[in-house]
C-alpha cells in the first residue's frame, strides 16, 4: 500500500495542478490591465480577473472539503455545506444540473469519499449532464451513491484502476487519480468497499459503503 505520505503528496501536486490554471489567468490579466489605457480592453480584463477569482476561490472551497480538515475533527459535517461546493465548482455555468438527496449531516469520512465520488463524476461529464449524489447512513455504515450521465462521459482508466486496485507502487500513480487513490484509501481503512459501474453501461454509477474505521 501506498504510505499516507505518498498519499498526501499526490493530493498536493493534484491541488497544485488544478490551481496552476486560474492563477495564471489571474496573473495574467493583472499584467494586461497595468499596460492597458482602453477602457473596453480594461473592462474585458476586470472580467477575466472576476472569473479567474471566482474558479480559484471554488477549487479551495472544494478541496478543503474533499482533501483537508474542513469542518474541524468533530463526528459530522453540515451537508448543505458540500452542496454549495459542488454547485459552484460544477454547476454555476448551467452544464451540469445537480439531484441532491441527503438532507443530514454526514460524517468527516463519508464527507470525503462524497467529494472525491464528486469530484471524479462531474470531471467525467465533459460535455455536460446531470449529477445525482445520495447518502444514508444504515446502522454503523453510510451508503454513499453517485451517478453522472449526459451525452457523453468519459472516466480516466487511471482513475477506473485507481478506485478498483489497491495500488503500492506511487511512482506509476499520476495525480489525477488522487481523488480515486483517497476514496479507495479511506473505503479500505473503514471496513468499506467502492464499486464502479461498466464502461459500456448508459450512465456512470460509483457506489461506497463506509463503515467505522478498522483496527
């Protein structure tokens, strides 16, 4: 198995690689608009400055949930609050509509493996669709189901690998397939399992069970 340093590492460079872009763009239209005298070009970089803004301040929101301490280390975390990260990272621009069916709080765990399912799920929606996520707790286990479907998905065979294997060697794991590394991960450190639906199904369907931690 892959050490939680390694795991760590992989989620950083992840991190780090999905900010790289909006922060250049903001980099970018700060030094546009200090040479330019237009007032149209200087509204045209405002706007590209406000967006870059928005996509970097909802990246941070997202993976504060998904790969940090968010919420402290208490037993559950306010749903509604994974709800507004996952609209504004995937759904302010219309392409992908969001079913949500989990009304209560769920715990830090569970929270991680949604996000992470989430994260995979909506990246896998390249031209658009719709995001269904449910979670029920069942006992000591929170059941956890997440389902992408448009007109075309598309899931990484790194990242399909990466939720199905227990993978050891971390110098062949690309940092895309973090989020799929960390679902796996914390799945098998609480007595769960995570399922993928098959490539030729009409829908992409990932299915955990998170139970309390093993050991």
């Amino acid at each position: 198995m892959i050490t939680a340093v390694e795991l760590a590492s992989l989620l950083c460079s992840r991190l780090c690689h999905d900010l790289l872009s909006p922060v250049g763009a903001l980099t970018n239209g700060i030094e546009l608009l200090a040479d330019e005298r237009d007032p149209e070009m200087r509204a045209r970089c405002m706007d590209l400055l406000a967006d870059s803004a928005r996509a970097s301040a909802a990246r941070l929101k997202y993976f504060r949930l998904a790969f940090g301490a968010a919420g402290g280390f208490g037993e559950t975390i306010d749903a509604r609050e994974a709800k507004a990260a996952i609209e504004d990272l995937f759904c302010r621009d219309g392409r992908i509509a969001l079913d949500w069916m989990l009304e209560q709080d769920i715990g830090r765990t569970p929270l991680k493996v949604l996000m992470n399912l989430a994260l995979i799920a909506g990246e896998a929606l390249v031209r658009g669709g719709r995001m269904s996520i449910a979670a029920e707790r069942a006992g000591l286990q929170t059941e956890i189901v997440v389902r992408a479907e448009g007109p075309r998905f598309a899931l990484d065979p790194a990242l399909r690998h990466a939720l199905e294997n227990d993978l050891t060697d971390v110098a062949v794991i690309a940092p895309r397939a973090a989020p799929a590394v960390l679902v796996r991960t914390l799945a098998r450190e609480n007595g769960g399992a995570v399922l993928v639906s098959h490539p030729q199904e009409p829908a992409l369907l990932f299915g955990a069970m998170i139970g309390p931690p093993v050991g």
